[in-house]
C-alpha cells in the first residue's frame, strides 16, 4: 500500500552502490524546473477546463477564501494521502467545485496530475547527460506513461495506480459572520480512488497509523476534528478499530 516510486519497489537485491546511486536520484527529481508535487489540477465542466487549487496544510486562511463575506454554511474538501518519490508522506487537499456533481470530487484527475508531474520530472533528468540512465528510472518512464494512456482512455483510476493513493474527505463549515471554521469530521471512503472490495485489507498496521497521524499533522490544532469516519470495510478489516489509535483529540465512527 501507497508504495513510493523507491528503490526498494524497483528491485530488492540491488548492490550497495546501484542502491546509492538510486536513493541520489530520487533525491534529484524534485527541481524548480520539474517539481514533483502540483500547485494545482485541472477539472472538466461543461467542456471546459477549470484550475483547482492544491495546498498541504488546512487552516483557517486556506478555508476563508472560499467564503465571500457574510456567507457561511459547508464546505467539502477533497484529499490525497501518498508516498512522493523519495519515499516521504505527502497530504493535499483542494476545494470541491458542487458544479461538478457527484462524480467530480477530483480525485482521479489530481492523481494524474501528480503522476504526470513526476514523470516530466523523472524525463527531465533521464535527458540530463551527465546523469546515469538507471534501469529502475527507465521503469518508472514506462509504468507511468502506461498509467497515463489509461488515464487518458478510462474514466477510471487504474488499479496499478490505485494502491499507491489513500483518499479521503474533509466535512467543514463556516458559522455565520464570524471568521471561525469548524471541520467536522474527516471521512475514508476506500472507493475514492479504487474499488472498496480491492482496498479492504492492509498488510501493516503501522502504515496505516502513520498515514492518520500524517494527515492529522497537517491539519491546524484549530481545526482538527472530533470524528475520523471510516468506510466499513476499513472499519471491520482484519486490523479491527480497536488496534487503530485515532488522532489525539478524535474517535472513529464508521461511515454510513
């Protein structure tokens, strides 16, 4: 589950070196020319493109500008959980457009923009002379540029790309003239970014604790909800709920 672009994924019996040679890459990727995690992504309305910003923490100055004064009321944020190509944790989140309807959470179309950032930047550094045409590089420039042929000819997420993303969503809300935001509660819903029946079960437990505390991390201690919501089949796995630890201040409740 949301294995990384990583050496390890590439082949496990690499030699010291070729191993070294590996992690140096990766840690060359992100570039100020080919950064490797998008400011934002793109949305089809009405045949038409629409730009949807991205940002990495949720605070109170991100939720404001979605609000025009005196207005309040919900609002619903999209989220992605995923491991970059050095192998760190990386959590966005951008506002969901209501025009868009049900099927127009935007997750689908920020995974492509994440794979297709990181392919121009793997591509920006196989073109560099200087720089060793790895074998594991030379993988990670197929397998993606297959993903996003699939991308482009599905309507769904490819399973091969599926596993590397957790998606969730953000319940918030704004309460009359005041500049306070509350968020209510954060919900996983495994069929955001695949099929539930494929996301039922996760190898380790740790992984899936890291990925809570990662999102909680970066939402502001302002804001921080009671409730994490998670779908059934997350809920009832073989982990149990009761072996998931909930964020500091928050309880899982399953979602209906």
């Amino acid at each position: 589950m949301l294995e990384a672009v990583s050496c390890r994924a590439a082949t496990l019996d690499m030699e010291p070196m070729a191993l070294f040679k590996c992690w140096r890459a990766l840690k060359s990727l992100n570039t100020p020319q080919t950064p490797v995690v998008p400011k934002s992504f793109s949305q089809n309305s009405n045949e038409t493109l629409s730009s949807t910003p991205l940002f990495s923490q949720l605070n109170s100055s991100h939720l404001a500008v979605y609000f025009q004064k005196g207005m309040s009321g919900p609002i619903e944020l999209g989220g992605l959980v995923y491991r970059t190509v050095d192998g760190s944790l990386k959590v966005l989140y951008w506002p969901i457009q209501k025009r868009l309807g049900a099927s127009g959470k935007g997750h689908r179309e920020a995974i492509a923009e994440i794979l297709g950032k990181e392919l121009k930047a793997v591509e920006h550094y196989l073109s560099n002379p200087k720089n060793e045409k790895l074998p594991f590089l030379l993988d990670v420039k197929a397998n993606h540029t297959d993903l996003l042929s699939e991308f482009k000819k599905n309507p769904e997420i490819p399973e091969e790309s599926s596993g590397r993303f957790f998606g969730f969503l953000v319940q918030a809300e704004k309460k009359g003239d005041s500049s306070d935001f509350k968020v209510k509660s954060i919900d996983f819903d495994l069929r955001l970014v695949g099929e539930d029946k494929m996301r039922s079960s996760f190898s380790l437990i740790e992984e899936v604790q890291g990925i809570l505390n990662e999102i909680s991390k970066s939402v502001s201690p302002k804001l921080r909800p009671e409730v994490y919501r998670l779908s059934p089949s997350l809920l009832e796995s073989y982990l149990g709920p009761s072996a998931l630890k909930a964020p500091a201040g928050s309880r899982f409740i399953k979602l209906e």
